[in-house]
C-alpha cells in the first residue's frame, strides 16, 4: 500500500478541516488537489525519481509532499534556509527531477532553469487530472517515499531513505501509544523536513484529527493565543520549546489551556527539573516523554506519564512494534547498572543511507539498528540514556555536525585548530561552544563577534556557535589526536 493511500483510508472522503487556521482545507479537497498533483508529476517526471520541497510549513508543503509521495516519486524535504554549499552537495548527489519551492528560496540559492522549479500558484497545483487513480492495492510498500537528510559525522549531510513501509508501521504505532482520535488537534511549529515534524502531519491525517501551523514560535504570545482559540488538544516540541516557554515568560505557567490534552518532546533529552516545572504548572496536561532517531522514521520509545515519577529521566520502553535492547561490544543484553549501545528492530527502521554502502552496513547490523546511543537499564526494563557514542549534537531538536563548523572557523587564517561541543545551557538544554586554537600574534585581533560574522557568513544560523574559548596552546596525544581540556 502506497503510504498516500494509508494516510487517507479513512478520511478522504471527510468535509471536516484538517488544516485550520490562516490557511484551511478539508480532508475532501486535500485529497482531491494531491490525486490531480500527483498525476501532474507522473506526466513531467514519471516515476521513482527523486523531487525536492522546499518550504516553511503551509498548504503548498502539504499537498506538494503528499503528491510526490502518491505520485511513486521520492519526495526529499529540505530546510528552506539551508546553506548554498550543502543544497549543492545534496542536489548533485541525488539528481533531483523536479524541485517544489516558494519564491524566497529561489532567489536565495539562485537556482537555474536545468531543473522545473514549481512555485506556490503554479499550473501544476490548478491542474484537474482526467482521470485520477485512487487507492492502489498492488503498490510495492517496500519502495522508498522519502529521503531526509540529517548532518552526518563526516560533515556531509546523510540521506535517510524512509520506505512507504516505514511510514505506515511508525504512524500506526504512534496513533497506538498516544490513543490518537478524530477529536484530536495538534499546533505544529515543528518544521516538516524534520521527522518528529512529519510524524505529526501522518497520524493526524491517518486519524481524521486537524492540525493547526506555527512558524513563528519566537512570538510566545502567539503561540499560546493559537492553543487556545484554536482548541488545540496537542502540542509537540524539543527540549528548548519547553525550555523557552517555562522560562521565557510567566505567560505560559499562567495561562489555562482548556483543550490541551497533552504534550510530546523528543528530539534530546529535556532535564527533570523542566518537566516537573511543566507538570506542576498544568498537572491535567499528559507531559509524553519519546526518543527517537530520523533512522527510525521518527519514533522508537516512550514513557507513560503515569510512571514518570518512579521513572525520572527514562526515555521508556520501545512503542509498539518495535524491539529495544541495550547491548555490549558482543552485542549481549546488559544488567541493570551497566552501560551499553541502545539497538531497535521494526518495521520502522530505515532502508539505509542513500549512496552510502558503507554507513548503512554500520548503521544496521542483523537486522538491528545501532544508534549510536549509550544507555543502562532498570530491573524492569526501562532504557536511560547516558551519552552520545556518536559526534552529532541536537541543538532545539536539530542535528548538527561539529566537522561541518569546524571547517568554516579553520578557512581563517589566524586560526590553528578548532573544536565545537555542545555545553549545557539553562534555555537551550545545549548550546554550541567554540574553541579556538589562535595563533599567538593574533590572540587580540580575533574577536568573538568577528567569528560570528564570518560563521553567519556560511552556516544557517542555529549552526552558529553562541559562547567562544580562544587559546594559543594545542595539547595532543602521543597519537596525535587533540586532547580536549575539562
């Protein structure tokens, strides 16, 4: 089954909105302009090709997605602010056929005309297909329907190949766990070339709920007015959505959401201390913690509010359908105390990293993908992460790959080396630091704001380090890896 038609299979035919606010659209009409999208598409670049989407969340993104997905293409969504360098670097990799984007990215990233770009108002999202194909019984769901690109430890950004399988097994799990009903409506400012964003949009749509768009969490007070005129029954965020609206302002422990069932955060782990501020500020809203990798479509764990205080700072147990196992160097289950490798099988592991043979036989081993997280185990079985094995930092739920910033701080030419971290920070729950290795005559002309210019210069900003440590002195190992000072 074609993840398209598994979206819909109850609800194509609903006049309810599904999409409400500035913009809306019913169920019926969604589904009717991504059928006649989808066909457009076929007839321009028929099929099992790769198209690009670029846009900030809005009606275009959604029945663009939707229709390549349908339309038995591979749909690669993309940050609209990605940087010039890595646009390059995907779109030569992948080979795109045709590219979705609005106006502002066009400009920006100065595409030419080799590609059909399609812009919001185009023929395409007007056309009316003679004759549409509906649910298609005999579709390969082992096809891949998406690819979302996440920073990679080389610095290179990976492309994760999700299948319409993959879809369809998280999404079911998800509407599972969370109980997920036609009366559901979820506030997204969770961009949608993000997982944890998209896994919002397949079990609304999947469940007959609505979804109500956000891009503009910076404003606080639009935010929570959203929630309440617009009777949101869920919102989802990562640990600095929580952070910055506990500690930004008094507004959001003050204000009382009537319709607000419960909250998801994932994305990293959000301290204790912030879900215990939430849980005694609205003690009637389910606070859901849920861990879970692009790797794994989305989701891979969660924890039942009712057993968060004899589970503090556990990310749960697998959802359903999915196996977790903390495991040692011979890939052995641990006891509880010792330290491991956490590994998930299910239906909602990725098909691999695309041109990246080698990364993919790391990633998955027997079945089981490996990652890259460290954790321990309780008597019962409850999975505590501990470390990353991995280099990748989350900043606000983004991957990010220090190589890749690095590399722009080392092109000046007073600099010697460079190490970027992730430190703890009370808003952000991690932060980027910087330290720079200077030569000795330039210790006093190279500046922190310099640095920030030059790095604003060539990395989208949530890449740009915050804090900067500069030094004149690099300590090495006997082998000649630099040693990091505490």
């Amino acid at each position: 089954m074609n993840a398209f038609d598994y979206f819909f299979e109850h609800t194509s035919g609903l006049d309810k909105p599904f999409l409400v606010g500035r913009e809306e659209i019913t169920y019926k009409d969604l589904y009717s302009s991504c059928l006649s999208l989808a066909e457009w598409i076929r007839e321009k670049a028929g099929t099992d090709q790769h198209i690009f989407l670029m846009s900030v969340n809005n009606l275009f993104f959604l029945k663009a997605y939707l229709a390549i997905i349908k339309s038995g293409n591979t749909c690669i969504p993309l940050d609209p602010s990605i940087e010039k360098e890595n646009f390059r670097y995907i779109h030569d990799l992948t080979q795109p056929r045709l590219i979705f984007l609005t106006p502002d990215v066009e400009k920006r990233l100065e595409l030419s005309t080799s590609t059909l770009n399609i812009l919001p108002g185009s023929e395409a999202l007007e056309y009316k297909a003679p004759a549409e194909r509906g649910s298609e019984t005999d579709f390969d769901r082992e096809l891949c329907a998406e690819i979302i690109f996440t920073s990679g430890s080389t610095g290179k950004p990976k492309g994760v190949m999700i299948s319409h399988k993959n879809l369809i097994a998280n999404t079911s799990s998800i509407v599972e766990y969370l109980q997920l009903t036609p009366d559901d409506r979820m506030m997204v400012v969770l961009p949608f070339y993000y997982c944890y964003g998209l896994s919002l949009l397949h079990t609304h749509l999947r469940v007959g709920g609505s979804i109500v768009f956000n891009n503009a969490f910076i404003f606080l007070g639009g935010v929570l007015k959203s929630l309440v005129d617009y009777r949101c029954t869920g919102f989802a965020g990562v640990p600095s959505h929580f952070q910055i609206l506990l500690r930004k302002s008094d507004s959001f422990k003050q204000t009382k959401f009537p319709d607000l069932k419960y909250v998801t955060q994932a994305g990293g782990k959000l301290a204790p201390i912030f879900i215990d501020e939430f849980r005694e500020a609205h003690p009637d809203i389910r606070f859901v913690v849920m861990y879970g990798q692009t790797e794994a479509t989305a989701r891979l764990s969660w924890l039942p509010p009712e057993v968060y205080d004899r589970r503090k700072g556990s990310m749960g147990k697998g959802i359903p359908g999915v196996e977790l196992r903390v495991v040692n160097e011979k890939a052995e289950y641990i006891k509880p105390g010792e330290t491991g490798e956490v590994i998930a099988r299910g239906d909602n592991i990725m098909m691999g990293y695309f041109a990246d043979e080698e990364g993919t036989k790391n990633a998955i081993r027997n079945g089981w993908l490996y990652t890259g997280d460290l954790g321990t185990v309780d008597e019962d079985g409850y999975i505590y992460l501990t470390a990353r094995s991995k280099e990748i930092i989350k900043v606000r739920g983004k991957r990010i790959s220090p190589k890749e910033i690095e590399v722009v701080i080392l092109a000046l030419p007073e600099v010697i080396d460079c190490t970027v971290e992730g430190v703890e920070d009370d808003i952000e729950g991690e932060m980027l630091k910087a330290t720079v290795i200077v030569r000795k005559d330039s210790i006093d002309s190279l500046t922190k704001d310099r640095l920030i210019n030059h790095c604003s210069q060539h990395l989208a900003m949530f890449k740009v380090p915050q804090t900067y440590e500069f030094r004149d002195d690099l300590t090495i190992s006997p082998t000649g890896k630099k040693i990091k000072k505490v």
